[in-house]
C-alpha cells in the first residue's frame, strides 16, 4: 500500500470528492489554476498524482483519510 506524508493527506483530504479517480481530477484542475511562485503546491501535488496512479480503487477506497 503505498504512504502518503501529512502534508499529502492534508491535500487529498481537501480535494478528495470520495473516488480515486474523482480526486485525480480535482488535483488536475487545481494544478491548472497554479501560478508559477506556488511551486511547492506543484511538486505536493505531483507527488500525490503519481501515487494515485500507482494505486488500485481498493487500496484507496481502504484508506482512512478522516481520521
């Protein structure tokens, strides 16, 4: 299963609309509206994106994002 730092769940857990791949896209939309001084928020944000591609729904559907 793959591990999310906090600051990576802090960001799913803003963005996540219940699904996978729902949050996929909303990461995608926000990464869009992204101006270049927020760099951090980018790499945050990839670093998010390639996990979630790496995962199954089950897998994400197992994690526990509100603790």
């Amino acid at each position: 299963m793959m591990r999310f730092n906090r600051d990576e769940q802090l960001l799913m857990m803003l963005y996540c609309p219940g699904t996978r791949e729902g949050l996929i896209q909303e990461l995608e939309a926000m990464q869009k509206q992204l101006v270049p001084s927020e760099k951090r928020l980018k790499r945050l944000s990839d670093g998010v994106l390639e996990k979630l591609q790496h995962m199954s729904d089950t897998e994400f559907d197992a994690l526990d994002l509100y603790p």
